[in-house]
C-alpha cells in the first residue's frame, strides 16, 4: 500500500544526481461528474476570463504527457501557470537535507530481523546508488519512492519522458514566459511528510518492500482509472485501500493540504486567470479541491479533453462521410419503421440504413440513419416539420425545442427531445437533413447534461453529404 500512496500523491524534489519524486497525491471530486475529466474550467466570483484546474500525476510514462488539445489551449489562455511548486537551482541543498534523518538510522527503526530483510532489498535494488544516496540515513518515505522508480522492468515499462508530467509542466511554463506560481513552498512540503513519523514511514517502506507484486498491482489499478480520467472512481479506490495506520499520513498529505491550497488558489484567481496544476487526488471527495472551491463561490465545470479516437464512415453509396467515437455498427432497417410524409415518394428498391455506436465512457448512444427517397414535392420547411413529427413524436416523447439552420450549403433541422417516461431522465439531440435523394438523421441519446459536451459537436459536425 506504501507504494500506492507515495506514487499516487507527489511531493517533488530534485537533486543534481537523481530526479526523485513530488509525492502529488490525486484526490477525487465528490460532485457528480456530467462527463470524466482531469481539466475543470473555473468560472463566477467576478472573474472576467476563466481559470482551469487540472490534475496531474508524477509520472514520465509518457501516457500521462499525452495531454490532449483543450489542455494546451487552457494553458494558452491563462497568463499564470500554478504548480503545487515551484523549485528553482537553490532549492537543491534544502531539498537534499530533508531527504536524511539527523539521529536517527535505518537499522533504528526495525527489529534485527526485519533490517536484514529491508537491507538486503535495498541493497539487491540499488546496488551502489544505495552507499552513493547513504540510504541508512535516508528518511523512509522517500526509500519508498526511489526504490519504486527503480521497480519497473525495462522489458515491460511504458515508454517514458526525460522528466515526471509535474516538472514538464514547470519546463513549459518557463519555456513560454507564463508567470510561475508555487502555490507551496518547498519547505511546506517537506514539513508535511515530517508530520509522518518515522515509525510510520518505516512500517510503509516495509510494507512495499514486503509485497511488491500487490503494490504493483495497486499501482496499475490507479493509472487505469488516471488514464480513464475517472476521478470518482479513482477515489473511492484509493478510500477502500487505505486502511488502518494511515490516518495521520491522509491528514498531511492530503486534508490539511487540500484546506491550504483551496485558500491560496482563491486567492490567485481574484488576481488573473490561472491554470492550476496539482496531483489529481487533491481535485476530488467532499473536501477536495472542486467541492472547497464551489463552496467559496466558483463555478467548477468538467472540460471534456479525452484524446478521442475517431472511427470514420465513408460511404459513396449512401452520400455520407461522418465520425463515431466509437467503433460503429451496421444496420437493415425496415422503412415502415420509418415511415416519410405520405406527399413523399419512398424509394422501395433501396433499404433503410442504420450507424450506431455507444460510447460507454461518456454514456452516450450515437446514431446516423439514411432513408432514400426517390421525390417529393414538399419545400424543405414543410418537409422536416412532417418528418419530425414521425420520426420523433413517439413513445411519449416531447419535442423541447427545434431550430433550422443551414450549415455546408444543406438546410437542416436540429433539435431536443425529451424521450418520455419509457426513458425516464434520457433526451435525444437531433439533426434532420435532406440531400438530393436521401434523408439522413443524426442522433445522440444520453443524459441531458452529456448529450451537448463538446464531443458531441465533432459528431454532428462531421457530417458531410456527398454526391
């Protein structure tokens, strides 16, 4: 479990022989989230331009560096970048005296038995890092996270970035003039994890070097989630493993923190827009970082920045190119299921065909169904008012609004749907289009909330009608 934390919850520090570790814990957002996400937009309170929040993970793997677009664009917005902190070439002589235990030693803090056994991992680990980093003096804690930076196998490690996500963030800042705020000082963190005794820290490091297999594990589940950008769910994982002995470290590390920094990062956003960075384990739970800043009057909102891949229909036979999030499927429909305005005229040599994907990371069920049509001599107006009353107004569905816009040159009938109490809570966004001998009309069936994230837009507007 010692490894879960100290991966999970950085404190960084560097040193000019090794790069060691932030400790940036992620905590999750006890708010419902409307989609999954790492980066929160920050509005109210007067702001006049908004300020983000997202949250990162020490880590080089470069999965993690995969930042997707609307991360750098919130990046580019702000003048200010702020980072758990901030370390600049003096803090290396501070940072490298917190790192040892003034009169206290390894061999101190364990039984005869259990230092043979904590040595001798060390040792097999380390080799001569271990008398080059005099890891009998070195604090615990940190053991920890040197030794499970030095655990991955080489045959089976991610790809992996020259520095953790923290300090990249910290390089990009500089490299492009942002103003760089730490919104803790060095010395603080280091007061946080002295707060953990050395008794403790000494059972933690045991406790890894014990079980490696599980916190191997462990670790794996938790980036799962990271990657997955499930904040709830990576939250609740970390609650259920933490366990008993592990009340203080959760206190420092993570609550008083969490107080402390949603009082700063008040304070910074009254001045200018800010991109905040900090461990994604401080952003959730009812005391974390979303729910303290909502608390004091912010309007905190999931920025959809999935790196979406796209699956592409193109299709010359039904007139279409479109995009799915999800790998589509291919459907007959029979036409009766779709029946056209009676002054129509339905082509019964073609059939009815229907896309359709579900994207379960976002709860969203995609659609794009083509009808052909041989002729009609409805204007356009009168024809999509006619089909949407056949095509929509079933099963106890409610038309919220409809709206006709032109958009590539083709009139097009978009609107909202309440689908009625056969789908209790559920809404269809929709949009109708007639092109030359075919009707096409797309879809997408979620939660009200979810059904206008911005994934939703590339769906629509992929659309393109083809001869």
């Amino acid at each position: 479990m010692t490894y879960l934390y100290n991966r999970f919850i950085s404190i960084s520090f560097f040193t000019t022989l090794l790069l060691t570790t932030y400790w940036v814990l992620f905590p999750l957002s006890s708010a419902a989230q409307s989609y999954k996400s790492l980066l929160w937009q920050i509005e109210g309170k007067g702001m006049k331009t908004p300020s983000y929040l997202y949250g990162t993970m020490h880590s080089k793997d470069l999965r993690v560096h995969d930042l997707s677009d609307s991360v750098y664009v919130a990046i580019e917005r702000c003048p200010a970048m702020a980072l758990e902190i901030v370390t600049q070439a003096q803090d290396q002589a501070t940072l490298m005296a917190k790192m040892f235990m003034r009169d206290t030693t390894l061999q101190q803090l364990y039984s005869p038995e259990d230092y043979a056994k904590v040595n001798a991992a060390i040792q097999k680990k380390m080799g001569l890092m271990a008398l080059m980093f005099k890891t009998d003096k070195m604090k615990p804690i940190f053991l920890v996270t040197m030794l499970g930076e030095l655990a991955i196998p080489d045959s089976t490690a991610p790809q992996q970035a020259a520095v953790p996500l923290d300090s990249f963030l910290q390089h990009w800042g500089e490299e492009n003039t942002k103003r760089l705020i730490g919104i803790e000082s060095v010395n603080e963190q280091m007061s946080a994890l002295d707060r953990i005794s050395l008794r403790d820290q000494a059972a933690m490091l045991f406790e890894y070097l014990s079980d490696e297999e599980h916190s191997d594990s462990l670790e794996t589940t938790m980036m799962r989630y990271y990657l997955h950008q499930d904040l709830d769910s990576l939250w609740i994982f970390y609650e259920r493993q933490k366990g008993l002995g592990y009340t203080e470290f959760d206190r420092s590390l993570i609550q008083q923190r969490n107080d402390a920094m949603a009082q700063r990062i008040d304070s910074l956003l009254q001045h200018q827009a800010t991109f905040v960075a900090v461990g994604a384990l401080h952003l959730p739970s009812p005391k974390g970082l979303i729910a303290q800043l909502r608390g004091r009057g912010y309007i905190i909102k999931p920025v959809y920045n999935r790196k979406q891949v796209w699956y592409g229909v193109n299709s010359a036979a039904l007139g279409l190119t479109l995009k799915f999030p999800a790998q589509p499927s291919a459907d007959l429909l029979d036409m009766p299921e779709y029946p056209l305005p009676t002054t129509g005229k339905t082509d019964t040599a073609a059939l009815a065909i229907m896309y359709s994907s579900e994207d379960t990371m976002q709860g969203l069920y995609y659609s794009a169904v083509c009808i052909p049509v041989a002729d009609t001599t409805m204007s356009d107006d009168d024809f999509y008012i006619a089909l949407s009353e056949r095509l929509l107004l079933k099963d106890n569905a409610v038309m919220v609004s409809q709206d006709t816009i032109t958009e590539n040159g083709l009139k097009i009938l978009e609107g909202e749907l309440d689908l009625g109490y056969d789908m209790e809570g559920m809404s269809m966004r929709f949009r109708l289009l007639r092109h030359r001998n075919r009707v096409y009309m797309l879809s997408v069936v979620g939660l009200l909330e979810d059904i206008y994230a911005p994934q939703t837009d590339i769906f629509f507007r992929s659309f393109k009608a083809t001869p």
